[in-house]
C-alpha cells in the first residue's frame, strides 16, 4: 500500500482531512490545508505541493478546478515596509509625514497610539538598541533603514509560520553574486544587525536569507508595504498563467482560477504584467527573481502568434523578430528578407517610443491618432507598446464620451475596433476572467450596443438582429462582472 505523504512537505502523513482525502504530517500542516479566513467559511485547497524538476516547489491542483473558483485565500505571515522603501510609519504603514518618531527607537510612526501598536513591537525593542540612530527625511525616495524591519519581522516568525517560510526559496547565492545587491545588504541589514546591534544574535547568514525570502517572495498590495504569504509564494509564475490574485483591505490574499485548471496541472500566476514583450519581461524576471523564463511564450519569437514584439522592416515591411528569444544578446532578423538588427538597436527604439508615448497629452485624441498613424510605419499592429498607446485612445475616448450629448458614430466604431484587437490579444497572452478582459468589455459594450441602437432606427438591421446583439451585449456585462470579481470596480 502507498504510504500517505503531507499535501505540504512530503513527509510522511498522520492526520487526514475530514473533508477531502488530504493528509498531512502535522496538526499545523493540515490547518494550513484550510483557507481560514476570520469571518469566512473554512474551506479546503485544492493543492498539493511538489517538487518539480527545473521549477522546484510548486503547487498542483489535486482536482478539477473551474475558472473564477477561489484556490486559496490567506493571511500574511508578516507585514512590514518594502525591503526598499521611503519613510513610512512602522506600525501602520501610512506615509510618514514627517513629525512623530518613535520615543524608544526614533523610526517614524504617525503618533503615540502607532508607537505601541502591535506591529510596531516587534522591532521597537531590537531597534531600539542600535548605537547610531538612522536619519529620516519625509521628502526622500528610499531609506535603507526601512529595510530592518522586515527583515527582524522575519527573523521572529516562530511556530507553524517559521516551519512553513522554512521551504520559501531565498536566492542568497544570486543576491551574493552580484556586487551591487551584495554590497547594499552587506553595508545596511548586516551591518547593522550583526556588527552593530550589541550582543547580536543573528548571524549573517540568518540576516541574508531573511532579506532573500522576502526579496523573492514579499507581494506589494494596497500601496503600503509589502507582504509575505507562506502557502501563495509557493505559486510560481508562468507568462501565460491560469490564475489570478487580488489583496484585500485586511491584506489577505485571494487566488482564483481564471481559467479551467485540470486534475494534476500545475497552478499558476504572473508575477508582472503580461502586455509587455519578451526581452523586456524577461529581462524584469531575472532581475526581480533572479531566474530565466523558458515558457513556452518566451521559447517562441511570436509570442503565440501575437507579435506583440515585431518590428516593421524598413527595407521590405516585413516583421522583424529576436532570432533566439532565451538568448538576451540576440540579434533580430526580419522574417521576410532577413534584414538583420542589433538587439541593442531594437532596446534604443523601444526607449524611444516609450519616452515619446509618455510626453503625449493623454487627453489630446488627435495627436494621439497622429501618433497611432506614425507608428503603424515602425511597429507591428500587435507590438506591446503600440498596444498601450492604442489603449491610450480607447481612454481618452471614453474621457470625451463622458463629456459629449451624443457620441460621434465613427468614434464609437473606433473603440469597438481597438477593444475587440485588445480582446484577442488578452486572450492567448492573459486567458480567461481576467481584469484585462474585463477593462476591454467595458470599453467595447456600450459603443456597441449604442451602434446597434443606431442600426435599428436606420432599419439597417431588423429586430431580431438588434435582440441578438442586445443578448450578447448582457452577456458581456456578465462576464466583465466575473473579470472583476474581487476588484472593487465598476
């Protein structure tokens, strides 16, 4: 007989869920098997993790999941300020405005009553016996002070959460091996808590495994601070994923399925956004969490067949492509003529593009459409920043829809035919309920249903046709609901 393993680390189990047929080795394991949200239902993930090759520890569905089904829902296991972080108050979070600090440490806080609060606490008394007290400005972008704190925070995890962050990469060896990254927590959370602090009694290497987890694993949300989920960090990223997360106002985290997610598949997220190309993506990926990307997205010069980085030809209005997407120094080719590029060239367009797209009047729709007309010359019709300015136009339209007694029709036709581009793009880069495709419907459904409206009075199209697209039209309002299920959106 097959010996039972725990859903979480693999060890022998003990304890099985009187709800499923997970088992675990622990008491604290199985309570970690339970979204168990304060005020929620208790409900069973489900996951299981495992340890795959080339991937590590990931999380597996052990059964069918269905697209906007929650997989899990979690607390975090600390709070605290982003390892690089302007002055914030330590309790709280909030913005410091510069006034109070903390009467025991001297860190920012917002006022007697976030100097005692409870997360405060736990690095006041640490803090508090550094020799040199850090200076703070309230105008200043980054304080490597900030960066303590997390890192005590995490060093006094203790219990069920310690055991469970235990299995969290840290990518210490990645972080040591570059200079820049080495000699910045060298100089700050080593210094300070291992030769600083007296009678310290964290070692360097405690001090850089804390800064790595939370380097790799801290997920920003609510616009203060960053937070650390031990079961969701176990989510790897994929460039085309089939779930998604939102962080709530008590900073739990929620993960859905977006899309039909089978028994046994791997469950998946993305780390950043999806609507920017290749090079660019995977360039932010081995810099924020210090792997390469081989997915099948980044494996392949169109991008699914999106082209969401091609470049016009100039000598023969082909498509020009990386030869070798995994390959950073890669030179690019057109497919037609074989015209060929410096990656280097491709990197000082794409800077100037994004630069001139952000000089642009955001409201001015003219020049906008000068510009959309300009680049059609330069980029493929599907190229990620010919995308956003694109989506540009659809907001600024919609800006002067608002304004309008009656909407010219071409203007309506125009955000019918970006929206439904967008759409077909979001649906092989970003599939499913997603708050893309939410954002598109919305653009789409009213000029759409208005053209209808039209048509009908014109007698262009008969009744039957209009209820037809009044019926697609309601059941787009559905769906753009589902997209934004845990977004406070309307």
């Amino acid at each position: 007989m097959k010996e039972s393993l725990c859903w979480l680390c693999r060890n022998p189990s003990r304890v099985s869920c009187e709800k499923c047929t997970v088992t675990a080795c622990t008491s604290g394991h199985m309570n970690a098997h339970f979204s168990d949200i304060e005020g929620k239902e208790k409900r069973c993930r489900p996951i299981r993790v495992e340890n795959l090759p080339e991937v590590g520890n990931c999380l597996i569905a052990t059964r069918s999941i269905k697209a906007g089904e929650v997989i899990l829902q979690e607390s975090p296991a600390l709070i605290s300020p982003s390892l690089v972080s302007t002055s914030v108050c330590l309790d709280c979070l909030n913005t410091w405005q510069g006034s109070a600090l903390c009467s025991r440490c001297g860190f920012p806080v917002c006022s007697t009553e976030c100097e005692e609060g409870t997360h405060h606490q736990q690095e006041c008394g640490i803090l508090s016996q550094l020799p040199t007290r850090p200076t703070f400005l309230q105008e200043e972008r980054k304080n490597p002070a900030m960066a303590l704190v997390g890192v005590i925070r995490f060093l006094h995890l203790d219990g069920d959460l310690a055991d469970r962050v235990a299995s969290l990469m840290d990518h210490v060896d990645d972080i040591q091996a570059n200079p820049d990254l080495s000699n910045m927590w060298e100089g700050t959370a080593v210094h300070s808590l291992v030769h600083q602090l007296p009678n310290s009694k964290y070692t360097k290497q405690e001090v850089l495994r804390a800064v790595g987890v939370l380097h790799t694993n801290s997920v920003a949300g609510m616009g203060k601070g960053h937070a650390l989920y031990p079961t969701f960090s176990l989510t790897n990223h994929s460039c085309v994923c089939n779930s998604r997360f939102q962080i709530y106002p008590d900073r739990s985290i929620l993960l859905r399925a977006q899309v039909d997610i089978p028994e046994g598949e791997e469950i998946t997220t993305q780390y950043l956004t999806p609507l920017i190309g290749t090079m660019a993506r995977r360039q932010k990926i081995r810099k924020n969490w210090f792997f390469d990307c081989t997915c099948r997205r980044c494996s392949d010069s169109q991008e699914l067949g999106t082209f969401l980085s091609g470049v016009v030809c100039r000598q023969c209005q082909g498509t020009i492509l990386p030869e070798n997407p995994l390959d950073y120094e890669t030179s690019w080719k057109c497919g037609k003529c074989s015209n060929e590029l410096k990656g280097s060239t491709i990197q000082t367009l794409m800077e100037s593009l994004q630069a001139d797209m952000e000089s642009m009047d955001p409201l001015n729709l003219d020049k906008l459409m000068e510009k959309v007309e300009a680049w059609s010359k330069v980029l493929h019709p599907h190229h990620y920043l010919y995308m956003q300015l694109k989506r540009n136009v659809l907001s600024c339209i919609k800006a002067m829809s608002a304004t309008m007694e009656k909407v010219d029709r071409e203007l309506m036709i125009q955000q019918v035919k970006l929206a439904e581009e967008n759409i077909k793009v979001f649906d092989i880069l970003d599939p499913g309920l997603t708050i893309l495709k939410g954002r598109m419907l919305q653009h789409l459904n009213g000029p759409k249903l208005a053209l209808a409206k039209q048509d009908l009075q014109d007698k262009k199209i008969d009744r039957l046709e209009f209820m037809k697209l009044t019926a697609a039209s309601i059941q787009n309002v559905r769906l753009a609901a589902k997209c934004f299920e845990d977004y406070n959106i309307s």
